[in-house]
C-alpha cells in the first residue's frame, strides 16, 4: 500500500481571487511524474489565511475542496480524501489580541489569549475533524488496510509576533503536559509531526525535549514558515533516521518561486520518497528532495539490553573496541553482460553501508579472526542509527535450537522484553529488520539453509559472516554472475600494510605514554612484522598480540615461524587464561588443552562432556603426577573463550586453536620418542578436510624440525605422483591459449600506489591464501568422502598452500637436497593441480560451453532477464580460467619467493617449460632489482607467442611497478616502453617534466 500526502503551506489567503491564482491542472500534470498512490491525505503546515479572518478560510475552502475533488476523480477512483491541517503565525487575528503586557508571568492565559484569536482558523480545522480534541496538540489516526498511520498536530502560533518577524525565535513554547501528549505520539506503525514553525524556533528547553522525542517516536516532520522547500534526514541522538520536509509558499512570498510538496510513503517497499514541485512560469517543475527508509514508529519502543550494548563495545580480550578499531578492507566482484569482471574495493564503513543498501542478502567473508565478529557488531550499531532494528545472530545460538524460536531467544538477549516486545517486532514491516549472521561456516549446512529461508521471509536485508572459501567450481562462478543474483559475496581482505599500520599505531597510542614516539615504533614494528611473517595470517588478534608483546619485551625479536607461534599465539592464549582466572596454572591449563584436543580430534568429536574430559584430566595427572581441579579448568577456559558450553556439552571455540593443540600433543609425543607415523598419515590422507590440513601447517611450524618437512614432502609426492601437468608448450589446455587476462593498459597511478602504502600492501595481499572451507561436517566424513574428485583436489590445494609457506620458513635449516626437492614440488604441483581442475573443461570445450549456456539461459527466463549470446558464455569460462591459472601462480610466487629462498627457486630449470619460465618470473618480480627484472620480462615477452602467456608477462610488470617505486630512466624505460609505449610513454615524460617544474618553483 502507497500512501501519498500532498503538502501544502504557506497560503497566506486574504482575497476571494487568491484560491483562482493556483492552477490545479498544472498541479495534476505535475503530480503525473511521480509513481501514482493506493490512498491521499492532504496536508497544510499553516499559515492558510493571510490575517487569521473569518473570511480568509471560505477562500482558502474552496481551494482544499477543489484540490481534494479533482485529486479523488482523476487520481484516486472516488476514494475520500482526508485533511490535516494546523496554524502558523498568520492564523492569529491580531487585532484582537489587545494589551498582552499585563499577561507577562502568566504563560498559561497568554496563551489562552492567543487562542482566543484564532476562531476563524479552529471553525475551519474543525470541520476538517482537526483540533477537535485540544487546541494546541491534536491527534488523527488513518487506518489502510493493514497498516495505521497516525498524525499529531501541534499548533506553534501562540507567542508569534505580528508577521511572523524572527524576533520570536526562541520564544515559542509547550507545557510539560502538551509535550507529554507529543511524547504519547498514537500507536500507529508511522507517526508524522505536523507543525508550522521547526523546533528551532521553540526556547532551549522545549527544543531539547522535542528533538529527544522525535528522534524516538516520529517518522517523519512537517513544517512550514521559512517559504523554502527542505527535505532532509537527521539522525538524532544516534536513535535513527527520521526525515523532514519544509514546505513552501504556495501562494505569495518565496524564495525560489511558488509550490507544495508530494511525500509518498510506500509500504510494500518500506521506502519513503519526497518531491518539491515549484512554479516555473508556467508548468510545476519536479524535483526529489527525499528518498529514505520509512521508520516504523513500533519499532521505537524496543530499547537495546544495556549489558548487550556493552558487549558491542568490548572484544573478547575485554578491549574497548573503539580504542583500536580499524575498518578492514573489502572486495567483490561484479559483471555485467559482455563486460569484463570488475573488482570493487571498499574501504570504510560508511561505502559498505551504501553497498549493503543496494543488496538485500550479503555474504562477508574472512579467513579465521579476520575482523569478521567486530565488523558485525558495528555493523550492529550502524543499523541501529539509521532507525532499523538489527539482530544479531552466532552458531551458538542457533545450534540445537528449533529454527523458529531462534530469533525470538535472540531478541531477548538483546533488546529489553517489556510489554509484548517480540510480538511488536514481528509487526515491524520486514524493510526496517536487518539480521546479522555471525559464524555461519559452524552451522550444519541443512539447518543453515532452514533458517535463511526463514530469515529471508521476515528481515529484508541479510548480512551473513563466514570463513572464506575459494570458489573452484568455473561453471557455478559463471552462472552465478550472468544471471545477476540478488546476493553479494564479499571478501575481507588481510591486514596488509596500510591498515596494519593504521591498527598498530591505535594500539601503541592507547598506553597513553607521551614520550613513546608513536609514529617510529609504528613503523619498527610493521617493518618487522612485514620482514618476518608473511606465512602467517594478518588478522587484527595477531597483530595486537604481536604489539602487546613487543611492548612486554623491548628486546622482542623473531628469527623464525617457532618463535612467532610459541612467543605470540600461544603467549596470547596464556594472558587470556591468566585474565580469566586466578586460580589456574597456565602451563597445565594449556598441556590439558593439548590432551583434549588430541583425544577430541582423533576421536572425531565435535562436543564432549564432562565425563569425557574428566577422563582426560585424569589420565593427564595420572602420566604428569599434577594436581588439576576440573571445575577450575573449565571454567577459566570458557571464560577465555577458548571452550565453549553448548547445552552442558563442551567444544573448542573454534577450529584453529583444535588444530593448535592437536599440532602440540604431536609434537610433544614426538619428543617423547612416541610413533607418530599413523597419526600424520590420517592427517596428510584427510588433507582435505580443513582441520587436518591446519594441524599439518601448524606442526611444521612449531617443530621448525627439517626431518618433519620430509614427511610432508614426500606426502605431497605421492598426492601428485602420475598427474599430469598444465603445458601451454604440449597445448593440453588448449581453450587456454588464446585467452587475453585483462590489464589495464596504463601505469599505476596515484590513486593505485595509495591504496597500498608505495609497496608493501600489494605484496603481502598476493603472498595470502584464502582458507578453503570444508565440504562436510569438521568431523562428518568418510572413505567415501575421501575419494570425490573434489575432495581429491582440494587435497591437491592444501599441499600447494604447506609446500609454498614451508620453503621460507625453514629454508635456512634445509640442506641444498632438500631443497631441491621442494622447489621442484613448487614449480610443479601447481600446474598438476591446474590441469585437474580445467581437465574436464578442457577435453569438452564445446559441450560445456553448451551446457552453461543453457542453465544460464533457463535461469535467465526464469528471471525475465535478456537472453545471453553464447559467446559471451565462452569468453567468461575462458576469462575466470586463465585468471585462475594466473592468480594461483601470483600466490604460490609470492608466498615462497623471499631474499633467502629465491636462489634455491633460481636453481630449477625453469627453462624446460613456458609455465615454468612464467612462474619464475613471477618469483623474481618479488626480489629482483629493475635491471634484472626488466631483462628477464621483455625477454620471456619476445619468447612466448600465445596470448594467455604474454597477458601474464604483462600482467608481472604492471604488478611489479604498482609495488616498486620505480625510476624512469634505463631498463625502467626501456621495460615501459615494451609494455606500455605509446601515448602512454608520452603522457608519463610529460607527468615527469611537469613534476620538475612544480618542484623548481618551489625552491
């Protein structure tokens, strides 16, 4: 249902010719532009007659009736047309207000006095059914189908001055009983405030009253008075958006012409629109002056849990969160049709508000502690200002819940439960409900998609946070993106070099030492964490862990990945057990940890219970003789948010830290003399499960043990071992070979280097690897499972991601054989892991094409969008393969390309093979100086002949400009020249010369 208010104001009526002065037709021909209405009101915000007359009201009579006829016969098939009115300063007969002088110190029969001059205005109001009840606040409450709309009209002409001189701003005023009646609004789903003069104008006091309630309790205000047509939305107090429109004079006086205003209130969408139309000579000119959200005034009586605002404010750690906070950046991608894919970044807060405005169902996804909860929860507090009622939801609370009761639990441990308020929230119209669904990569996938279904039936916007997955699937990345879905898959990305300094600085600057030299510390510690840690994921909880214990020891240095883990992560979980109790020795807090975890994870167990830990206490004190009290135990590590209590049941908080201290129980048999070949077997067979393949990364790490490394290569030989290899030479893939990556065709600017900091941000971004989430259940799985060619090569990924990490971690503890052998396992696995994947395609170029084709086709037609030609079909399949073939090459280059290693990855004969040659150069675009760099690219672009290969090479250089700050002169030009020459060449000498020049000036 769409209702539509025509406001009117201003009339200022003293003639019996004035009403014939306004051209209704013109009206209605202006009213056509705007999208036609279920119902009208008509509206006047004061000032009707030009002295406050008898007479001046049969005038403007007849112009409501004539509007309201012709508006109910062309516009509303006969339907009544309702009236709101109240008065302005011109309502108010002065001549018969006589001496007030004597009233001063009386405000209550001043007042009365005034009112007393306003017959004319109440004997018109009150034939229109207004001011029947009171004189200075009156209510009105319109019913249409489903939805009340409520109207409080408050008369602001009492101590006006004669013409309405601005002298009386400031003098205007309310009792605290008619303020309480505003306060009491109606109970309607909208209320609107009606008055003439704004709040402005009203004594100090009474406006700071109003502005508190209408922030509260109004959608939206209308005035009049100023003679300017406003609309605009304030946000009041952070208690949400609430709109006003100032009308204009219809009639006499204006500042930019004559006019009235429509404002369309369309309940189907939730959306509230405003036009001011203005009188231009001879035709009413249109323009939107207000597109915003329509808030439920309903919504307003629910009052958020103090103890739950707390916790918004504060993270796991009990940190306040606004002392430290830094937006993450974000990325996603679009496509239109016979477009290419087109990457989008957003970097605050506020551009991912107007994103998730454009989107009702978005997926956010990170890898593990990449900011994922915190961006939720002020996500939380965004919606919450803007006037919406957001929920938010964790796997906690919807794990063995019925799906129905989920969002009512939650309610209640987030809003204040008094009079009926659950049942009032599922009155809300669904477009001011917004649900926040934390964790959902821990939800079973078959109540996950139980409960989206019902969330999508009861909130209109859907924000979902998840751990990030790579999308192999080409076919499902294709459909997906033709077909133009409704849902937004949005990564964040690691904390790279720009945002972590931003982050270290706000952690450092919270001691509050003003002596420390915030600026030269911030720089120390992000140089270092750049230099040393590159294997590790660049989430907010590392980096402050890492700065907190940088500033416990000023001596604090790393050598290696055992010296990150042990001092960092686990120094993190050992103060948040510390923090959390004082009755509990870490040490043995953290070796029962490791016990559990390993009796948990080999004994596939997701929750144990009390009974079961007591059994692995017990056999801990039994093979250690050490005094552990249970109840403590657990109870410090569930404060610490390391265990978790579902339903008397107990799980690890998350699957890294199961990984962690399953990696230490390893470790700790292993230097016990223990066999542990069964146990990395499983875990080297399982790779593919998460989990395993996390324990796997994390044991190489913190055993920094070389004879371990064998174990994982020689798993990775065997994983591999007859695959064949993706060949641009043997042309195996050969759909391939004519595809052009897209890059741009210009040198990075700029805008470019800013985003990443001159250098480094790029090149920490390439060396991530996004986490792969599982495709069953953490424990779910079987031989059966094992055995799906999915499975098989995600297998084939986790390898890729261990071997590529492990070469700079322990390259200086690896002698030149092996060495050897885990380059050459670099260079070659991502290419058997390339050909897997595009095999299939490959072999059937043609029917695949087809077969995506006509999915997209049928779910096109579903959606009545246009058809799709088929080309456009092949040239995305061959466009999102060759990106994949590229972007894996850039992360593997990255991730294992360092000072210390490049020499080893030098040593393979890249030369056999094209692939080869172009992963190489990859590499050494990490290390190598211009001159090199630039020899090895223009070389490689003269050899290689196909145009997949030279969109690579193209690529390299472009990507090696955007990190290296470069300078033009010798191989530098010679390199720009091959790959961008031209108009470019010529247009960067003339950036350079102008630069010169601006810099002679201003010597």
């Amino acid at each position: 249902m769409k209702l539509q208010l025509i406001h009117l104001s201003d009339m200022h009526f003293s003639k019996k010719t004035d009403p014939f002065e306004i051209n209704i037709d013109k009206m209605m021909q202006a009213m056509n532009t705007i999208d036609d209405a279920d119902e009208c009101i008509l509206v006047v915000s004061g000032d009707l007659a030009a002295s406050g007359h008898y007479n001046e009201y049969r005038y403007v009579s007849s112009l409501v009736g004539a509007i309201s006829k012709t508006v109910r016969e062309e516009k509303m098939s006969g339907k009544h047309i309702e009236m709101i009115c109240v008065p302005g300063n011109h309502d108010i007969f002065f001549p018969k207000i006589g001496d007030v002088e004597s009233l001063e110190g009386d405000m209550n029969a001043l007042i009365r006095r005034y009112l007393s001059c306003m017959d004319g205005f109440f004997g018109f109001a009150q034939r229109k059914k207004c001011f029947l009840d009171d004189k200075i606040v009156s209510k009105r409450v319109f019913t249409y189908e489903d939805k009340k709309v409520g109207f409080v009209m408050l008369n602001t002409a009492p101590l006006s001055m004669l013409g309405g001189n601005a002298e009386d701003m400031g003098r205007h005023y309310l009792s605290d009983e008619q303020i309480d009646k505003i306060e009491s609004a109606t109970e309607a789903d909208v209320n609107v405030l009606v008055m003439h003069h704004s709040i402005e104008w009203f004594n100090s006091s009474c406006k700071d009253k109003l502005r508190k309630i209408i922030s509260k309790k109004y959608s939206l205000v209308l005035t009049g008075h100023e003679h300017e047509p406003v609309g605009e939305s304030r946000n009041i107090n952070g208690a949400g958006e609430i709109q006003y429109v100032q009308g204009n004079a219809l009639h006499g006086y204006a500042t930019e012409g004559n006019g009235f205003c429509v404002v369309d209130l369309d309940f189907n969408s939730g959306k509230m629109t405003g036009h001011s139309l203005l009188w231009n000579e001879s035709f009413y000119v249109p323009k939107k002056i207000l597109d915003a959200p329509i808030k439920d005034c309903i919504g307003r009586v629910f009052t958020v849990k103090r103890e739950f605002v707390e916790s918004l404010n504060i993270d796991n750690s009990k940190r306040k969160i606004d002392d430290y906070y830094v937006f993450p950046s974000l990325t996603y991608n679009t496509c239109r049709e016979n477009e290419e894919v087109e990457k989008h970044d957003v970097e605050t807060e506020n551009d991912l508000m107007e994103v998730i405005e454009k989107y009702n169902k978005i997926v956010i996804s990170g890898e593990h502690k990449a900011g994922k909860t915190l961006l939720a929860k002020r996500l939380f507090r965004s919606f919450l200002s803007q006037g919406k009622t957001p929920l938010l939801l964790t796997a906690s609370d919807v794990n063995k819940k019925k799906i129905d009761r989920t969002v009512e639990y939650a309610f209640y441990e987030q809003y204040d439960s008094e009079n009926d308020a659950y049942e009032l929230f599922k009155q809300i119209h669904k477009s001011n409900k917004v649900v926040l669904l934390d964790e959902a990569n821990l939800i079973p996938k078959n109540i996950l998609d139980i409960l989206l279904k019902f969330l999508d039936n009861n909130f209109e916007k859907i924000v979902v946070f998840s751990e990030e997955k790579m999308e192999l699937d080409i076919k499902k990345q294709v459909v997906d993106m033709m077909i133009e879905p409704d849902t937004l898959n949005m990564v964040i990305k690691p904390f790279l070099y720009v945002k972590r300094k931003k982050l270290i600085s706000n952690i450092l600057s919270c001691d509050k030492n003003t002596e420390r030299d915030v600026d030269k510390e911030t720089h120390k510690i992000n140089e270092l964490i750049n230099a040393q840690i590159k294997y590790f994921n660049l989430d907010p909880e590392f980096i402050i862990n890492f700065v907190n214990q940088y500033e416990r020891d000023y001596r604090f240095q790393f050598s290696s990945g055992l010296n990150v883990f042990n001092i960092v992560y686990e120094s993190s979980i050992r103060n948040r057990i510390i923090a959390n109790s004082e009755n509990v020795d870490p040490t043995i807090v953290i070796n029962v940890l490791r016990e559990l975890a390993f009796y948990m994870h080999f004994g596939k167990k997701n929750y144990v219970g009390i009974d079961e830990i007591t059994n692995v206490v017990e056999t801990y004190k039994k093979n250690y003789r050490q005094k552990v009290n249970i109840r403590f135990f657990i109870d410090a590590t569930i404060r610490a948010k390391i265990l978790v209590d579902v339903d008397d049941e107990i799980r690890f908080k998350d699957h890294t830290l199961v990984a962690y201290f399953v990696a230490q129980a390893l470790n700790q048999k292993y230097h016990q003399d223990e066999d542990i070949n069964d146990y990395l077997d499983y875990l080297l067979k399982n790779l593919c499960f998460s989990i395993n393949s996390d324990i796997v990364l994390f044991l190489a790490l913190i055993t920094n043990n070389p004879k371990f490394i064998n174990v994982i290569i020689n798993g990775a030989i065997k994983h591999f071992e007859k695959k064949e290899e993706l060949s641009f030479d043997a042309e195996n893939i050969k759909f391939l070979l004519d595809t052009t990556i897209p890059v741009k065709n210009s040198l990075p600017n700029e805008e470019e280097r800013k985003q990443r900091d001159e250098v480094l941000a790029k090149q920490e971004e390439d060396a991530k690897f996004s986490d792969l989430i599982e495709l069953v259940n953490e424990y779910d799985y079987s031989e059966e499972d094992l055995l799906k060619i999915e499975n098989q090569i995600m297998i084939s990924f986790k390898y890729l991601e261990i071997l590529s990490k492990t070469l700079p971690a322990f390259c200086q503890n690896m002698k030149v054989e092996q060495q050897d052998v885990l380059v050459s396992l670099i260079y070659r696995c991502p290419n058997q892991f390339l050909f897997d994947v595009l095999k299939d395609i490959g072999d059937n170029f043609e029917a695949f094409c087809n077969e995506v084709y006509e999915d997209i086709s049928a779910l096109r037609q579903e959606k009545n969008i246009a058809e799709v030609n088929i080309n456009s079909v092949k040239h995305m399949i061959e466009q999102i393969s060759a990106v994949l073939v590229m972007a894996l090459y850039q992360v593997v280059a990255a991730t294992s390309s360092s000072e210390q290693t490049i020499t080893a990855l030098n040593e393979f004969n890249y030369n056999s093979n094209s692939n080869y040659k172009l992963q190489n150069l990859m590499m050494i675009s990490r290390v190598a100086d211009v001159t090199t760099f630039s020899r090895r690219a223009q070389e490689l672009n003269r050899e290689l002949e196909n145009k997949i290969e030279k969109s690579i090479i193209k690529y390299t250089v472009r990507e090696y400009l955007l990190r290296n700050n470069v300078e033009i002169y010798g191989e530098a030009q010679s390199l720009i020249d091959c790959f961008f020459g031209g108009q470019t060449s010529q247009k960067l000498k003339m950036e350079i010369a102008k630069k010169r020049i601006i810099e002679k000036d201003r010597t």
